[in-house]
C-alpha cells in the first residue's frame, strides 16, 4: 500500500491508533482526528449545519452543541440532510 493516503492505507494499522479514532458515518468506517467534535466532522465533510441534521448514537446533537459534542471511538453518526419543496 505504499503511496496511498487515506483511510484504507491507516484501518488496521499501528498508525491508524496514533492519526485517529474510527467512527460510523452513515453506516460506513470512518477515521476523525482524536478529540474532533460533530462541528469538525462537518467542517471536514464540507457540510453546512444549517442544512441538516446530526445523530449521535440514536440521539439528536442539537446544532447549538455540535462544537461542544465531541466523538468518541465507535460513536455512530447519521447525517441527514434537509431538502426543501414542495
């Protein structure tokens, strides 16, 4: 796997323990940085929080908390996201 970044260079790994922890995002593995909150994980995912909805381990993570609500190894997040019409 030498050259190749990212997740799939890191699950399994020594250096997977050091760079993050695992969570799952929307049923799928992903790594965030140690001590990452809900508001960085949508930083990261370039998403808008006003837009959307955030589950915490079947809980809902109110927005005004998502820079306080930090991840921990295993949560599981769902990211659902608010369409407008009619």
């Amino acid at each position: 796997m030498a050259g190749r970044s990212g997740l799939l260079s890191c699950v399994g790994s020594k250096k997977d323990e050091r760079a993050g922890m695992q969570i799952q995002l929307n049923g799928r593995s992903k790594e965030v940085a140690t001590g990452a909150t809900v508001a960085d994980l949508l930083v990261e995912l370039e998403l808008d929080s006003r837009t959307l909805a955030v589950e915490r381990n079947l809980e809902l993570a109110p927005r005004t908390e998502h820079a306080a609500t930090q991840l921990a190894e295993g949560d599981r997040i769902e990211i659902v996201t608010l369409v407008g019409g009619g």
